[in-house]
C-alpha cells in the first residue's frame, strides 16, 4: 500500500485506493480476495502478496500498456 501511495504522489496519473477486506466484502468477493495484500489494477493485472519495487512498478506498467492496447 505504501509503495502504491508514493506512486500516486509522484504521478497524477496513479490513483490509489485501499479497502479493508473484512469491512467490504461485497468487494473482496468480486476481487477474489484470499490473501492481503490483493493488488489490482485497471482490473487487468492483480496479484497477492508484497512484491519489491521493481516488480510493483513493472506491473503498473504492464497494466498501462495493456490499457493503450485495448
């Protein structure tokens, strides 16, 4: 999340938002949450689990290029 939330002060074109799995489950359902943290993005690339940096940033990107192919 935190990694997330530096993102998103650095670009205009980040927006983060963190929702608390067990208060919302209506969303955890449609997300399939198993795990915290559950990262989705664009609702193309999601993933679970605390991934490093470099690997945080290369899914932002490949869910931005996957967006400009569509």
């Amino acid at each position: 999340m935190r990694l997330a939330q530096h993102m998103a002060i650095a670009s205009d074109r980040v927006r983060v938002e963190c929702i608390e799995a067990n208060e919302f489950p209506d969303i955890s359902q449609r997300y399939h949450v198993m795990a915290v943290p559950k990262v989705v993005i664009n609702d193309r690339v999601e993933f679970e689990g605390a991934y490093p940096e470099p690997e945080f940033l290369k899914a932002v990107l490949q869910a931005a290029l996957d967006g400009k192919e569509a």
